[in-house]
C-alpha cells in the first residue's frame, strides 16, 4: 500500500536547501503546497519539487528543520536514498562554503573526484 513518507534531516536553511536543489537540477517552488500520495494521503510542505508524470516530492519544516516527504512508490526516476544522500551532499558543500566565506575565505580551487567527493581549496588573504 502507498503512503507519505516523513525522512528526518538536518536542513535547517530554507536557502541552501533551495541552492542543493537546484544543483542538482530540480524546480522548485516555494509557498504552501499539498503533497498527495496514491492512497489520498495529504501532508502539508513549503518546498515542493514537482515531478512531471510522478509523485512529487516535498519539503516540510518541523522543529527547527525540513523533513523530505514523499510517496516513494508513485514518484518516478528518483530513489529515495539515493536522493536525500546527494541533496545532503550539495546542501553541505553550500554550508560550508557559507561559513568559511563568512570567515573571510575565498575559493581557489574545486575538485570531484570519481566517487563523488568534493575537495575545497580556500584561502584567506589578511
């Protein structure tokens, strides 16, 4: 049977949430939406990725941070770890980017290597 799944993160940023996203090339879009599963479950998000001929998949903030909800079994073309793996990934590369720059440092250089892992080459000039 189809239903709602509630995946807990640690995406606090409405912004860098947003900037993982669209990284990775998906639409977004921002307001009050209704995520509905197969079986005619609705959870309420604030991020919605519309995906066409699929489920969606939403973002809902709940003490202090978003939780990914989706039906699983009708979103097409998309896994669930997979996924939530790839846009923890990007919203840590922005985070962290936020802060060091916050810091006074400036990117030299970015490398990925085969398995995915980025490498940050910042410098601060004083």
């Amino acid at each position: 049977m189809s239903h709602l799944s509630r995946i807990r993160t640690q995406f606090a940023s409405k912004d860098l949430l947003v900037k993982a996203l669209q990284d990775l090339g998906y639409q977004t879009e921002e307001g009050n939406f209704t995520i509905k599963s197969i079986s005619g479950a609705k959870e309420q998000v604030q991020i919605r990725i519309p995906l066409r001929l699929s489920g969606d998949i939403g973002f809902h903030k709940s003490n202090e941070v978003y939780e990914v909800i989706a039906d699983w079994a009708a979103v097409r073309g998309v896994r669930q770890k997979e996924f939530v793996n790839q846009v923890a990934q990007r919203y840590a590369y922005h985070a962290a980017r936020e802060k060091l720059e916050a810091q006074g440092f400036t990117l030299v250089e970015e490398q990925v290597n085969e398995t995915g892992q980025i490498r940050l080459l910042l410098r601060r000039i004083n």
